[in-house]
C-alpha cells in the first residue's frame, strides 16, 4: 500500500513542477514581450514628436 502512495505522491510532485516551469515561462515571455515593446517605442521616438505621431493611424505596437 505504500509503495503507490509513494508513487502516487512522486506523480503529483512531477505534475506540480511542469505546472510550476510552464507559468514561469509564460511570465517571462510576457516580460520578454513588454522589453521588445519598449526598445520598438523608443527606436520611434523622434525627439520632438511623440511615438503616437511617428506611427502610422491603425498600427499598433
């Protein structure tokens, strides 16, 4: 009887790791996603103008 809750302990253990390793990876794609934003916006910074001017109507960044 101990040897499968043992077992069964060890497969949750598991499942609780690649939960735990797949939303530390969408939080870093998000970071990642929000540093590539900032580098584009400021790329089109123009001086005098604002990033709002610079592109076009209808595009997002």
């Amino acid at each position: 009887m101990s040897v499968t809750i043992d077992e069964q302990e060890a497969a949750r253990i598991e499942q609780l790791a690649v939960e735990a390793e797949v939303l530390v990876e969408e939080d870093d794609a998000r970071k990642d996603l929000k540093e590539r934003r900032g580098i584009i916006k400021q790329t089109l910074y123009d001086g005098s103008k604002k990033t709002k001017h610079t592109v076009p109507k209808g595009k997002h960044i």
